[in-house]
C-alpha cells in the first residue's frame, strides 16, 4: 500500500511539473537562445506596442513586448490591437526581410492562434 502511495505521488507531481513547463514562453528567453527554438511552436504573452499593416497582402505584422524584451508576430488575421495583451502561439522562425522598410530582428513568431488577455 505504501508504495502504490508513494507511486500516486509521484504520478502527481511529474503531471504538474509537467503541466508548469507549457506556459507562455518568456521574449528574451527565446531570443537568448534562438537556435533551440528555431521552427518550434511556442507560446508568448505580451502587449501590442506597434502594427503594421501590409496593402495588398494577407501579411500583417504586430510586435509585442512583455517585461523581458520585444518580437515581431506575423498573422494573416489581421493586426492586433494597440495596447491589449495577448497569448500568441505560432511558430517561432527566422524572417524573410524586412517589411515597409522595417526591420523585424533576427526571428518572429508566425501566429497559429491568438486570445486576448484580459486583466
């Protein structure tokens, strides 16, 4: 009986461990090490600080920033709104250049999905 406790427990505790390492991703953790995350699918939060709409082209751009850094998303649902705060999953990835002459560092997020955070 105490080991079948003791094996309940542990089940538990990995499920949580487990669960706690899928949160939202920290920016400069992912721009720390951009070569482990390259092509992976991730999972940021932050606030809108800039958009850029593209004419004539299901390309948008948006860049959010949480306390740790800023990272350009590309979406083709269009832009996110100024100032709200969104959990952004997609695909982190090297860009393809710059757009309308900005420059959109060194990797983005490509958005599969995108909830507003409400506070």
């Amino acid at each position: 009986m105490n080991f079948t406790r003791t094996l309940f427990t542990l089940t538990g505790l990995a499920a949580v461990l487990l669960v706690a390492g899928c949160g939202p991703n920290r920016i400069a953790k992912l721009n720390s090490k951009p070569q482990k995350y390259d092509g992976q699918e991730v999972t940021v939060v932050g606030r809108v600080i800039d958009t850029r709409d593209i004419p004539l082209t299901k390309n948008d751009y948006y860049k959010v920033t949480d306390d740790t850094g800023e990272l350009w998303v590309l979406t083709t649902r269009g832009v996110a709104l100024r100032g709200l705060k969104y959990k952004i999953k997609g695909t982190y990835r090297r860009p393809d250049g710059s757009v309308a002459g900005v420059l959109l560092g060194d990797y983005i997020v490509q958005e599969h999905k995108r909830e507003e955070v409400r506070e």
